[in-house]
C-alpha cells in the first residue's frame, strides 16, 4: 500500500496502523507525507517510532 498524507499520523494513529500489520503480515505500507504531525510531544514520537521498527513492512518518508 502507497498512502499520501499530509500530516504523518498521530501517536494513536501509528499503533492502528501498527495493530493492523501484525494482523496482516503480507501487507506493507510506504506512508509519504508533507509534515511531520507535533513532534514535540513525546508520543507522537514514540508511535513513529514503534512504526519506524517494523522495517520492512513500513516506510515513512517526509516529502519535499
């Protein structure tokens, strides 16, 4: 799966989409995004994070 979003998901966003791919293990999802949604709450980091260790199964990738 491609996903263009304008803003990368939020922390509870990141885990459904999380939750998701454990659920489905033959899915991948490269996310594209314009802006990165309030980094400077911590758990808006963690959730990326928590995505960013499934490698392999997804990307993110902050457009320019």
């Amino acid at each position: 799966i491609t996903w263009y979003l304008s803003w990368s998901p939020c922390m509870t966003c990141c885990y459904i989409i999380r939750n998701f791919l454990v659920r489905h293990p033959n899915v991948n999802i490269e996310i594209h995004v314009a802006r990165l949604y309030n980094t400077r709450w911590a758990g808006t980091r963690r959730g990326l994070r928590e995505l960013a260790r499934l490698r392999g199964r997804v990307t993110i990738d902050v457009m320019e």
